[in-house]
C-alpha cells in the first residue's frame, strides 16, 4: 500500500512547530486562552481501523490463489485507518499550533528545521471557504512556491470556536520537500462539526491525488477517499468509499470501488461492516445497487464465473467463504461474514441498513483544493 507516512508527518510537524515557539528571534503572540478549537476528529474503533491489515496485497490472480472474503474485510480496515488517521494528523497539527496560544490575527515567517525552507504563517479573524462563514482560519505556505499554481500552501484551517465547526486542508509536499518528496499533488481535507444533526459530532474526511504503487507490487492502493464518521454517544457510525483504479480480482475487469458501512463503540472491540465493490465508474448513489447488487459475494461469484468457467462448486465456495455480509470484528481484527458471532453485535448490524455510501463515479472524479 502506496500511502502518506502519517506518524512520520505529525513527528515532522510538530518538531518544527515547537522549533519555531522556542526561537527567541520570533515575535509571537501574546499568552492568552487560544482560539483554537478544542477537539477536530474523532476516533473510529479500533477493530474496524487497522493500518496493518492486508499489507502487500499482490497482482495476477489464478485459480491456484487463494483469494476471499477475509482479505476484502480486512483491507476495508486498513483503508478506514488511512482516513481516520487523517483526521488524528489534522488533529495533533491544531494541538502542536496551540503553543502559540493564538487569540488575534498575527503573521510569522520562519526556516523550517525539517526542509530548510521558508514558511510563512498567517492567523486572520473571519474568513470564507466555499461560501461558508467562519470566525477565524490559519494558512502556512512554502513561501518560495507561493508563485505556483497551489500558491505554496501547505496548510489551511477554517473554524468556529464556540459551537466547534470547521474545516482542514493539508499538502505535506509543501509541509516539507524532503521526506514528503513523492507526496506530489495529495491533498486531504477534514471537516469537522459539532453542529451536526443526528449526531453529536460528524467528520468528513476526503483525500486526493495519492500517490498509486506499481499494479505489479500492490493492485490496491488508493487514488482518492471520501469517508463519513458520526458519533452518537458511544456509538460510531461510518460510510464512505475508497476508489482504486488499479485493482482486478479474478478477471481484467480494472479499478473497482470498496463502498462501505460500518457501526461500532467508540473505543470499544466491537465491529460490524458491510462492503461493495462496484465499478469506479459506476454513477449511482442507490443504496440497493450498491451494497446488494454489487456485494462482495456477487462481484466474486460473476468474477469467478467468467474467469472460471465449468470450475467445479466446491472450488467456487472455497472463494467466497467469508463473502456474506455483513463483516464482524473485534479487538484481533475481521472474525467471520454472515452469520454474528455474538448478540452483542446485532445492534451495529441493525444501524448498517440506515447507512448509504457516496457514489463511486464522484469519488473517482473528486478534488480537494484550497481556498
């Protein structure tokens, strides 16, 4: 799996944030009570949330592989992880700003010590993103590519303080030259709300422009994401979609869409998932279309089927164990589809029928950009 080095972005960070608060030649703002909000994600369990599952996926299947339901699952879990840890990066990056205990609009340029490069900060109060009004916002650019096309930035922050409401923007490219030097043009997004309806809080975190590895190494890797997170009480619910143009399963058919929905506690061992594969470029955000007709067991038992034909059943059953929805986890990752292991679970499983993904064709086609 091609993807962004999270952990290793945050250290980066951070370590440059506490540089540039303890250089005495900095002027910064005075010590009062931050502006800065409180809290911007929210954590989805841990069983439904591995970025260790399924690593190093391979290419060309064959009749010989051995290929089925529990892999689907648990790279489900490790597709999830990468969005959720968007959101705890953006997270940590607000709580690494909050040293400078920003309560008016200031700006700061300094070296980084991670690229050497210049970066400029600017606070202001009252901003616009998207046609939305925001009390306040912060942006950090390389200041030497602040002539390029993505105007150098790095990092973009809208929110509202007192009802927490706003959203992130993130290029680690421009965050730092050296180890983020194959992170191109990957951009993510969150948006957090505690204005939030049904829930208590909400964040949407999209992601574009990763980098995709070599087919050969990895079919897998992901293009773009759009992933949901609601929290009500200790209830975590979750949809999304993850496109990845490169992936086949057992015939040529190329670039398939895990669309997603998931329940679970909040920092609980308990998980229930149900996954699609529908093309990319299918246009439909129809819930029956995509989670019953292309379900995981359909898409394998067609795939099979063309790419097998005549193959005998018990082969064919062999393929789709696991292939039933929904998907149970807990604390030691996906246990079993189909049938619940416990009737713990069966409350999760009940909340996946009011959950809907996005439409693959939109996430095949999204953009995040700054303001």
């Amino acid at each position: 799996m091609k993807k962004i080095n999270l952990v290793a972005l945050l250290s980066l960070i951070v370590l440059m944030l506490f540089a540039v608060s303890c250089d005495d030649s900095i002027d910064t703002p005075p010590t009062e009570e931050s502006v800065l909000p409180d809290r911007f994600s929210i954590d989805v369990p841990d069983p439904l949330a591995n970025p260790d599952a399924a690593n190093g996926r391979k290419a060309g299947r064959t009749a010989e592989d051995e290929l089925n339901g529990n892999e689907i699952y648990e790279l489900l879990s490790l597709f999830i992880a990468i969005g959720e840890g968007a959101g705890d990066l953006n997270e940590a990056i607000l709580g690494g700003l909050n040293s400078f205990k920003i309560s008016k609009a200031f700006f700061l340029s300094y070296e980084s010590d991670d690229d050497g490069r210049i970066k400029n900060m600017v606070v202001e109060e009252g901003a616009t993103y998207e046609g939305q009004e925001f009390e306040w916002s912060i942006t950090i650019t390389d200041a030497e590519s602040e002539g390029n096309d993505d105007g150098g930035k790095a990092m973009q922050v809208f929110w509202n303080k007192e009802v927490i409401k706003g959203v992130a923007i993130l290029k680690p490219y421009n965050i730092d030259r050296i180890k983020d030097a194959e992170a191109g043009d990957a951009i993510y997004r969150i948006e957090y709300s505690e204005d939030a309806g049904n829930y208590d809080a909400h964040m949407i975190v999209t992601i574009d422009n990763l980098p995709l590895e070599d087919p050969e190494v990895d079919p897998y890797s992901i293009s773009t994401l759009k992933m949901f997170v609601g929290k009500k009480g200790e209830v975590i619910d979750v949809y999304g979609n993850s496109y990845h143009p490169n992936a086949t399963f057992f015939t040529d058919s190329q670039g398939f869409d895990w669309a997603f929905v998931a329940s679970g506690i909040h920092k609980g061992s308990i998980g229930v998932a149900e996954v699609g594969l529908p093309s990319g470029n299918l246009d439909s955000n129809d819930r029956t279309v995509l989670l019953v007709e292309n379900s995981l067991k359909n898409v394998f038992t067609e795939q099979i089927q063309t790419a097998f034909p005549g193959l005998p059943q018990e082969q064919i059953d062999a393929y789709l164990q696991n292939t039933e929805a929904p998907g149970y986890f807990n604390s030691d990752g996906f246990i079993q589809g189909g049938e619940s292991p416990d009737p713990l679970f069966d409350q999760f499983a009940d909340r996946l029928q009011d959950l809907t993904p996005y439409n693959p064709a939109d996430i095949a086609a999204l953009e995040v950009n700054f303001n």
